[in-house]
C-alpha cells in the first residue's frame, strides 16, 4: 500500500468536511446580531478574495514545483535541458500567473485583517486557513513519504516531492503562525481547529498502524512461508522483505509524526470537545471492532479446519494466519490505549455520558455479530432442508463452513453484546429515567428499530415475490425455496430481535415527558458577550434549553459576568416571563445580567 494512493482521497474528504462544517457553523452565526451587522468586508467579498487567494495558492505551489522539478533533472539524472523544457514552460507559465493574482488579493486580505480586527474572527478566514493547513499537510505527508523511501533506497529518485517539499513546508508553517499569533476568539472557529486537529491526528495514527502492522505481517508472513511453504531462494526472499521493510517504515515515520505533533503537541491542552469525543470514539471502537472482528477471522479459520471444511493442507489452509494475528493486535492495542485515555478525561459530569455512549455502541458490534450468526443459522438451515428434498446429488458437506461461520461470530457476539448490555441494564435498574431518556439510549433503540423493521419489510417482500412469481408461472419447485432463503433469513432474523427491543422502547415511554403539556414559548434571545467568551453563552442556554444568539461587545469596558446555576435560573425565569417576544441580555456588575424586552 503506497500512501500515495491515500492521500488523494484524504484531500477531497477534508475539503468536503471543511466545507460541510462552514455551512454549519455559517448557518449559526447567521443568527447572531454580529454577523447581521458586519462591519467587515462582507460574506460575499470574504468569499471571492478567500476562494481566488486559495486557487491561486495552488496553484503557485504546482508552478514552482514543476520548475524545480525540472532543474533537478538535469542536475542528477544528467538530462538534457530539451528533455525538462516543457515541465519548466509549465512551471513558469503557471509562475507567472499565479503570482500576481495571488500577491494582490493576499495583500488586500492582510490590510483588511489590520484596518478591522473582526475580520480575524471571520469562519470563512478559519476555514480557508485550515483548508490550506490540511491540504499543505497531506502533501507534505506524501512527498515526505517518497523522499524517505528514497534515502531508504527502496525507490526511485523523486525529483517532484523534492521539488515541492519546501513550497508545502512554507505554505503550512506560514498559515500556522498566522492561526496561532491570532487564535480561536469563538466556539464556532474552535470547532474548525479541532476538525483539522482529529482528522489530521487520526489519518497520522492509521498510517503509523499501517506502516507498524506491514513490517510486523512481512516478517511473520516471511518466516512462516519459510517454515511451512514452498523452499524459495533466501538471497530474493530477504531482498524483497527489506525493500518491503523500508517502504512500511517510511510511512510509519510519517504518519508517527502527524499523530504526535497533532494529537500529543497542538491538541494537548485540548479537552472535552464535541470532536476530539468523536476521534477517541473512533480510535478505540475501531480498534474493538478491528481485533474482534479479527479473532472471529482467526476462529472460523481454525473451526472450519477442525470441521474438516477445508480440502487443502494445513499450511495453505492457514497461510494468512500471520496477518490476521498482526491486524488483531493493532487492534487491541489502539482499543486499550484509547479506551484508556478516554476513560482519562471522561471526569465529572462527562462521566455518565461517554460510558454510557461507549457502551451502546460496543452492544451494537455484539449484536451486529449476533445477527449475523442468526441470519447464516436460518440460511443454512433452509438451503440445508432444500437440497435434502432435492433428488440431485450434492455436497453433504457444504454446511462445516457455514457452521465454522456461526460458531465465530458467536463466540465474538455473545460475550460483547452480552457484557456491555448487562452493562447498560444494571445502570438502567439505578436510574431508569435518566438512561431511558438519554439520546445514546434512544439513538440505539431506534436504530436497532429502524434496522429490524427494513430488514423485516425487505426480508417479508422478497419472500412474497418469489412466491408469486412461482406460482403465476406454475413453477413451484424446491427451486423456489433454494430462492426464498436469503429473504426468509433477512425476515426471520429481525422478528428475532425486534420484540425484545419494541419491549424496551414501550417501558422506556413511562419516563418520556409528557407531550400534552404546553412547553415553554421560546424567545428570540441576544446576549452581548466580549472576545473569547463563549462559558457565558452556554450557561445561559443550559438554563433556557434552547440556543440563544450572541452579538459581540467591542467597547473598551467589555467584561463577562461569572453566573452560577441559581443566577442562571433566575434570569431563565425572567425571560420566560418577560413580556416582549425578542430579549437582550445585557452584562452587570450587580445582576449579572439585565433583562431587557422588546418586540
């Protein structure tokens, strides 16, 4: 695996998340007073000199890259200077023109910056600063990734990421110190910083797995060909693993490196964001699922050995053993390291909630495993049952591997699916209200709902098509059950498990509020707040239950109170009650914040 058939597809991802999580955020701040009295240069002008500074940008890169590219040809490969002319036409040409474009509106955007500091919390500048980090980034990665493969000599010389390593180094510590000299003043532009910080951290940790986990397959794999498998040439055998050993330790060394500067130095003293709860969810529910689904590859191997549904010798039969053990053992070690520091920072009120997020979705890998059990059991059974009416002679041993199936996935789903969810139950018997109204509880009860149901109505569909379809044609035959059992399997196995879950989803209706009570008028709440507050705001829409618009106070006196839940209440109660339908919360020294209404 080259990481340059990685990062191609990495680029286009982030721009898309990037691009996903500016709506987002464009559509909150469209709320507040701020962003509808802009004293900036405007949502329209931000666009154009940010999306033509960005293409530009780019384009300028290519252009020096394809220039030096073509100088570094003719200085080591010896080439003539005819032979590298039209990749320096290129480079100059794209050189030239991008320059100037990008020098005007870049300048422009630097005066803007300096005349008017709200320009420096603007989301399109954040997005279009770490849109650039990203991409710099991830081809950074890539060309580091060729240039050490080449000291290591396990590839050709790579005139173009040596050509362009500089260009992408400048571009991302420039946009760096930029971000870092003018920080994150808004929830909003926090969350960008974080999305470029886990997404970055994350690519980085799975190609160091990768490149960590190849070496390890390659020896494994090497010694076990050499003990069990056909005799090869030693001299060949032992070129090919150090080639292959150096490739995977250039993309380990990569990727070891995005993950520690951007999990362990950029994001250290970041905590209990929305995101970085998203990437330890991922790192180490990914990693559960990577070992387990693993050692459930591993056990139907060997059942399927054991049941003699293998024709082959044992040394074939078993001959991606090595690297199915090495993905196993990634994968417990990302579930144990990450679960750890997960359950490290999960302190406090964050507590509850992570273990009770973890937990639902670690049952729902054990009872995706018990599904698929249930749905090879009913399948096998009917193929089973129709060819004993069949009259043609066929495998009577074609069901060892389906049962070696079986057994493997439950043996991985019943101890999963049965810890956690005992789990879950004994925390629901302490707490019924607070677990049967907590969104995790609902999101997997639905979801195993909403499942449970589509495969039912595609499963009971099937089934009935291919009856009538049969009977019309007057062709009922053990065919027709040979065609009925995928679907019968699909409808058989969700009415298997969608009693039990319906059960749960009744009783948890006793603690639901109740819907025929008037709830609370929401009001159309604005509360000025200084630079870099953001507790304030979420203080008081914790007490609301609603989100409130924020407008920023520029004034030199700008101070943000500190409220305590009773305050909180307290001017909760005095917006419900006031009498207009807009409020603006104003800060005191006194009351912490005045309440004043108006329609």
């Amino acid at each position: 695996m080259g990481i340059l058939d990685i990062i191609p597809t990495l680029i286009p991802l982030a721009i898309v998340g990037g691009i996903a999580y500016a709506i987002y955020a464009w559509r909150k701040r469209a709320l507040d007073s701020d962003a509808n009295h802009d004293p900036g240069m405007g949502t329209l002008k931000r666009l154009y000199f940010y999306g033509i500074s960005f293409a530009a940008l780019m384009t300028l890169v290519a252009g020096i890259s394809l220039a030096v590219q073509s100088l570094l040809n003719v200085l080591f490969d010896g080439a003539a200077f005819s032979l590298s002319s039209n990749e320096l036409a290129w480079g100059l040409s794209l050189l030239i023109v991008a320059l100037p474009i990008w020098f005007f509106h870049w300048r422009f955007i630097l005066r803007s910056v300096a005349a008017m500091p709200v320009e420096s919390r603007s989301i399109i500048r954040k997005v279009y600063i770490y849109l650039t980090l990203g991409v710099a980034l991830g081809f950074l990665a890539a060309v580091s990734y060729e240039i050490l493969k080449w000291a290591m000599r396990a590839g050709e010389f790579p005139e173009f990421s040596l050509a362009s390593i500089l260009p992408w180094a400048m571009i991302w510590g420039y946009h760096w110190q930029i971000e870092s000299a003018e920080g994150q003043r808004s929830m909003e532009t926090r969350g960008i910083r974080r999305l470029y910080l886990y997404a970055a951290s994350l690519v980085g940790g799975g190609m160091f797995a990768v490149g960590v986990g190849a070496m390890v397959h390659t020896l494994l794999q090497d010694g076990y060909s050499a003990l069990f498998l056909t005799q090869v040439t030693i001299s060949d055998q032992a070129g090919v693993a150090r080639e292959s050993l150096r490739t995977d330790l250039s993309i380990a060394i990569v990727g070891g490196a995005m993950y520690w500067t951007h999990w362990h130095r950029f994001a250290l003293d970041d905590r209990n964001s929305i995101l970085r709860w998203i990437a330890l969810f991922i790192a180490s529910v990914g990693g559960a699922a990577t070992a387990l689904g693993s050692v459930g590859v591993m056990a139907s191997t060997t059942l399927s050995w054991l049941l003699g549904g293998a024709n082959e010798r044992a040394a074939l039969h078993f001959e991606d053993m090595p690297g199915v053990l090495v993905v196993a053992s990634a994968g417990v070690i990302a579930w144990a390291l990450f679960r750890r520091r997960m359950l490290i920072e999960a302190v406090g009120e964050y507590a509850t909630p992570v273990r009770r997020i973890y937990d639902h979705l670690m049952a729902a890998f054990g009872l995706t495993a018990l599904s698929g059990a249930s749905f090879v059991i009913f399948n096998t059974a009917l193929a089973t049952f129709a060819e004993a009416l069949s009259v043609s002679i066929t495998d009577s041993d074609a069901w060892r591997s389906p049962v070696a199936a079986i057994l493997a996935m439950l043996l991985i789903g019943v101890p999963v699916w049965g810890y956690y969810w005992r789990r879950l139950r004994l925390a629901y018997a302490t707490d019924s209200e607070s677990e049967a109204t907590a969104l995790s509880h609902r999101v997997y009860i639905f979801a195993i709902l909403g499942a449970g149901a589509l495969a039912f109505l595609g499963g009971g569909g099937g089934t009935l098509f291919v009856i009538l379809r049969d009977l019309l044609d007057a062709a009922l035959s053990v065919e027709t059950l040979r065609d009925l059992t995928p679907a019968i399997g699909f409808a058989l196995t969700s009415a298997l498990f969608l009693p039990y879950h319906w059960a749960i989803y009744r009783a948890d209706q006793a603690y639901q509020p109740d819907e025929s009570e008037p709830s609370a008028v929401s009001k159309r709440v604005t509360i000025l707040v200084a630079d870099g507050d953001s507790a304030l705001t979420q203080t008081i829409e914790d007490a609301l239950g609603y989100p409130i618009r924020q407008a920023h106070w520029s004034d030199p006196e700008a101070f943000a109170p500190t409220l305590d839940e009773e305050q909180a209440a307290r001017i909760a109660d005095e917006i419900s009650q006031s009498s207009g339908s807009n409020v603006l919360l104003i800060p005191h020294e006194v009351a912490g914040l005045k309440v004043i209404s108006y329609d």
